[in-house]
C-alpha cells in the first residue's frame, strides 16, 4: 500500500549534474527508501508534454507567491503505506543528520518545492497488470498541482473527476493507474497521477482526451478555467530512477 506521496519539485544546474544524479540514485534515494513504512522512491525528468499541452498551459492560472518554489525540471517522488509514515519523524528535515557530501548534494537543487499528500481515490488502468506490487509509478507521468478559485469550484472539481476523468482514464490504452491526490502540507491542495507505459503511449493515446480543455463546450475547459496550478504543472516526463528496463 501507498496512500502517501512525498513530492519534491526543483531545478538543477548543468554543471555538477552528473555526479550530482550518481549520488541521488546511488546514496541518498536508496537510503530514503530503506526507511520503515517507505514502499518505494522514483525520480522523474521532466520533458513537457508536447504542443498542445503548452496550449493548454498558456492558458492555465499560475500561482505567484513569495517563497513558492518554481522548480521545474525534476520531481522527486516516494511512496509511503500513509502520510503519516512521513511525520515520524518529520521526513523534510534529515538534512541535519545526513553528512557533508549529502548537505552539498541536496544544496544544489534550485527552486525546491515540497508537497506532502494523501491519495483520495484511485483506478487502474488496462495496462495495471504491467505494474508489479509495491511498484514505483510507471515509466512516465504526468502530475497536477493546484488549487481552485472557490468553493463551488471544489464540488465541480470533484464530480469532473469521480464522473469523468477517471472513468475515462480506467478506458485509457497505455494507462497504468491514476491517482487523484490531496495534501497535507504544501501549497496545493490538488493534485493527480497519471502513470503510464510510456511519453508515446501517453502521446499516442491521452493527448487527444486532454485537448479537450481547448474546448469551451466541454467540461474540461471549465475546469482550466477556475484552477491555479503550481509553477510547471503539470509536470510530463520520464522516470530516471529506478532505471526503465
């Protein structure tokens, strides 16, 4: 079990970034991982999700606010059997017991940005029977981060994905499982997991469905409408590690 996620947003400088990822896959997510009530750890590359994605992005409400981090082009991800294996003790803040080389490592991520969430509801998709137990999420992702503008907005929000996005997703060629998840701790409130076999089969087969928000007749477009998203989301990309096989 896996209800909750640890999300960690950032940037990275070019230099250094080799023995940067080296340390990251070969010490420190390792060593997260290991910990008691931790089922996995993953790290994605984010590579954006194509034209019409950036359509829809330029259309999307962004949040502006001190402090925010507008990390961008990684999301650390880790799984745990609750939310609370994450508060026991608080996870976000081992950096005083980790030693110099790993102070170094992690000082190097630009624009960090946590999030601490719970799943509310998740469906397989057909190709679940690809996704071993206790699994990270699949070789590619997609994930939303936001709020919405008011509280009306919160029972559309919630009927657009019990009534239509995630049957749809349950129909999805090239869909391992979504997870609709909400927080914590951070400065979303929302968010959602797409997992999928690959960017192609995602491409191939979600893009179409997602580019209904460039249409005002649909649903979907009203809920473009009134969410703030986090700097970057949603965020499409490939996992790094564990190493795609």
């Amino acid at each position: 079990m896996d209800q909750g996620i640890w999300a960690t947003w950032y940037d990275l400088p070019a230099e250094g970034r080799g023995d940067y990822l080296e340390w990251l896959h070969g010490t420190h997510l390792p060593m997260i991982a290991a910990r008691p009530g931790i089922a996995w750890a993953a790290h994605y590359e984010i590579t954006g999700g194509g034209v019409n994605m950036d359509k829809i992005g330029a259309r999307l409400a962004r949040a502006d606010e001190p402090g925010l981090g507008t990390g961008t082009q990684f999301v650390v991800l880790v799984g745990a059997s609750s939310p609370h294996v994450f508060f026991r003790p608080d996870i976000t803040k081992l950096e005083p017991d980790l030693n110099d080389r790993a102070r170094n490592m992690l000082g190097r991520r630009v624009g960090s940005r946590v999030c601490i969430f719970t799943e509310e509801a998740r469906i397989n998709g057909p190709e679940y029977d690809q996704h071993a137990p206790g699994a990270t999420p699949g070789p590619a992702i997609q994930m939303g981060s936001f709020r919405t503008r008011s509280l009306e907005d919160e029972y559309d929000l919630a009927a657009w994905y019990a009534q239509y996005r995630l049957p749809a997703m349950a129909r999805m060629p090239g869909c391992i499982a979504t997870r609709k998840l909400v927080s914590l701790v951070g400065w979303a409130k929302h968010s959602v997991l797409y997992e999928f076999l690959s960017l192609e089969e995602r491409e191939k087969h979600f893009q179409n469905h997602e580019s209904l928000a460039l249409d005002e007749k649909e649903w979907t477009n009203r809920i473009i409408t009134y969410t703030v998203h986090a700097p970057g989301s949603p965020s499409v990309g490939r996992r790094i590690w564990p190493a795609v096989e």
